[in-house]
C-alpha cells in the first residue's frame, strides 16, 4: 500500500505542467479486484515458481536440517485473490482512443502448498505491482464519433509484474545443539515477470471533464504462462477538454432561378400579368409576378445566407469565459439554430506572454474548446457543427508589448456561416436576364 500511495503522488506531479494542454487524462484512483486463486491452473504454477521453506530450517552452521527444510524442496504458495488499488496517467491520440501508463498493487495472504504447510510454513503476505502502458481504443474509431455518453473501448497493453512473498511468523528451528531462526517479514520468494492485458470496457461521460470508467481486464504472464484477471472501475479527469473530432463545412450552394420566358397573347389581361383573361386561371395576379402560361404565380426556392462573427476576450493565462460574454454566445446558438445547416469555426488565440510557445498553443486551444463546450453543452449545437482551432500567440491583432494590446490579444474569434432555403413566388426581378 506505501508503494501504491508513493504512485499517486507520482501521477499527481507529473500531470501537473500538463494542466493547460487538451487530451490529457488522469484517473487518481482504481479499484478492482484481482483474481488468481480462481483459476486451478495459475494456482498450480503459482506454486511451483514462487517456492517457499527450502532454506527456512537451518542449523547453526547455516546447512538445512533434515526432515525440515531440506525436505521441502517444492513447497511454494499461491497467491489469493484480492483488492487492487492503482492510479492511471494517460493522453488522447484521437477523440476515442488514448494511450495511458497505469501502476498498481495487490496485497493479498499466501496459500501454501502442502509441503510447505507440514514443514510448519504457511503463513504470508504476497504483494504484487504492476506497472504496465495500456491503448484504450474506442468503438467510435471504428462505427463513426457520436454523441452519446457511453463509450465503449478494448484495452490492450503489456508490462512489467513483480510479486514478494514475506513470511508473517518467526520461525525457531531448535533441534538439538543445533538452532536456526528466520524472523517474522523475511522475503523467502520472489517473482519479476512481462505480462500483457487485453481487457473490455466503457467510459461514461458525466461531463467534458469527468467520466466514470469500469473494465474487465485479462492478464496473461508470458514468462510463467498462467493467467489472472481483474475487473475494476474508477474515476477519469481530463484536462483542457476532450478532442474535438474534425468536421468537414459543407460547400455553399447557388440558387436556383427559373428563367422560363412568359408567353404574352394579344388579348384582354385585367392584371397586367401578360396572360390574356380568356385562358388566366389565376385572376388578379399582383404586380411584378411571374406567373405561368396559365397566368399563376411560379413558386421559386431562394436562399438566405446567414454569416456572423462573435468575440469573446479573456483574462490572462485563463480559459474561463467571463458572464459578459454569455449573451452574444447565446445570440450565435439562437442563429445556429435559425439556420439548421450552419456551422461555425472557433478560432483561438493568445497574448505573447506564457512559459512557451507550445504552452500558449494549448492554452489558445483550451479557449476554442470552451466556446464550443457552452454552444454544445449550455444551448444543444451539435458538437459535429462546430471546429475549433487555436493559433498560440502567432495572430495578434494589437502590439503585445503593451496591456492594452495584450488584453486585445487574448481572444476567441468565431466566424458562422450557413443558408436557409425558402419558397417564395417568383418576381420579375428575381429572373436572371
């Protein structure tokens, strides 16, 4: 359990330098449990690798004493199952897949084997750790993003296995003149092996930085040839937002006018549309219309285009978005939502002021993703509708060596464009001469 909780600490740091960059993800705490006495065949090879009491019994001149130690050359002790605790550091390659380092530890009791058990030896503690690197691979790579909160993912990884056995008595091998003496917490075995994990699992999204995590998890040790298994869940954090899939901008259309020519007859027309009164279905045509050669009006699709630009300043090395801010966000998602089709880029920028360029490159992106996070999350635009993209400090659009100028600088510039088609009656000025 120390080593586990030195692993907390270990993650912790680590992560953070990393708390302005999208994509990381950290999970502070698994829990699971481990399984290994469920399976016969790993208990039996347990056994045989992780032998125990053949130098346990000795006398004063450190030889094994016989009809003790020297007697169980194959005792040895399996390991029970038990409660795994573990912690997780990761980043996403794509918005469904990830690469996590993940390190944990079993504490469990020892079963001896029945020789190790007549021998007077059969009490232990077995600890395992294993540190190993882990692809979380989501369904979503294959079916297509959605936006549903489940996600399911295959785990596949490999790593490193250690497991200590330490004895919980101390043993006094008095026979005779003879004495020996092995004391309580002595490690009496010992294993270092290469394992690899395949596992099922799924993420729920409770949000755009918080999801819950549980997974079934098979682990295979290559050296020794035994399996173990383990289920277990948790809580996953990301940091600066998931990734944003990638969205193509549909190509604007032109419309679509009829240049159909009026026939004209010389004959009586009361409405002035040029189709005599002997043949006009459509009497008292307004002014200006086209009509057909029956004299009715020609409907005709137009279409409205809609384009739009929104900005949003922030305070420095910050991505909050200030309250002020909200309306104008709100008056894109209402147009967003008046022209279905529509589609908006997030453009975020930075002031010349961070660590280091990469710093203000993350910390422009993280600004573009909470824009889209409040059109997505707060006014239901689809995540599909939205790009962002951030520029770092490469885009001012003032002096950085002033405040003023900074402040101008630390922005998110959306540009929204889109069209709306709509049937109307065909005018004599809409015709295309």
């Amino acid at each position: 359990m120390k080593l586990n909780k030195i692993a907390l600490a270990l993650v912790a740091v680590a992560a953070a330098p990393l708390a302005a960059n999208a994509g990381v993800t950290i999970s502070p705490l698994l829990l699971g449990y481990h399984m290994t006495e469920e399976f016969s065949d790993t208990s039996d090879k347990q056994r045989d690798i992780l032998k125990t009491g053949k130098d346990l019994y000795i006398d004063g001149k450190g030889q094994p004493i016989d009809g003790r130690g020297g007697n169980v050359p194959n005792g040895g002790v399996a390991q029970e199952s038990g409660l795994y605790t573990g912690a997780a550091l990761g980043i996403e390659l794509t918005p469904s897949t990830q690469f996590q380092v993940e390190y944990g530890v079993t504490n469990t009791n020892g079963e001896a084997s029945e020789r190790s058990a007549d021998a007077g030896v059969n009490r232990f503690d077995v600890e395992q750790t294993m540190l190993s690197g882990n692809f979380l691979i989501g369904t979503e790579e294959f079916t297509g993003y959605t936006d549903n909160a489940f996600k399911p993912y295959v785990l596949v990884g490999a790593g490193q296995s250690k497991i200590e056995v330490e004895n919980q008595e101390t043993y006094d091998t008095a026979q005779g003149s003879s004495v020996g003496k092995v004391n309580a917490g002595t490690e009496v075995s010992n294993s270092k092996d290469t394992i690899g994990n395949l596992g099922l699992g799924a993420m729920y999204r409770i949000n755009d930085a918080l999801s819950l995590r549980g997974e079934a998890r098979a682990i295979h040790n290559f050296d020794n040839d035994w399996w173990e298994g383990m289920a277990l869940a948790g809580l996953e954090v990301v940091l600066g937002g998931h990734l944003a899939p990638t969205v193509a901008v549909p190509p604007m259309q032109e419309p679509v006018v009829d240049n159909t020519p009026v026939v004209v007859v010389d004959d009586l027309d009361s409405d002035g549309d040029g189709v005599p009164d002997s043949i006009d279905a459509c009497p008292d045509t307004p002014m200006n219309v086209v009509v057909d050669e029956r004299g009715c009006p020609v409907p005709v699709d137009i279409t409205d285009e809609l384009k739009m630009e929104l900005r949003v300043f922030f305070d420095n090395d910050k991505s909050t978005i200030k309250n002020q801010y909200k309306p104008e966000i709100a008056k894109v998602a209402e147009k967003m939502r008046e022209y279905p089709n529509s589609t908006a880029r997030v453009e975020g920028h930075a002031s010349k002021t961070g660590p280091s360029a990469r710093y203000n490159q993350r910390l422009s992106e993280a600004r573009a993703v909470a824009v889209k996070s409040m059109l997505t999350n707060e006014f239901g635009i689809a995540p599909n509708r939205l790009t962002t993209v951030g520029y770092g400090y490469n885009n001012p659009i003032a002096p950085n060596d002033t405040e003023e100028g900074r402040a101008m600088n630390r922005r998110v510039y959306a540009i929204i464009t889109g069209d709306k088609t709509m049937t109307v009656e065909q005018t004599k000025d809409m015709v295309v001469q």
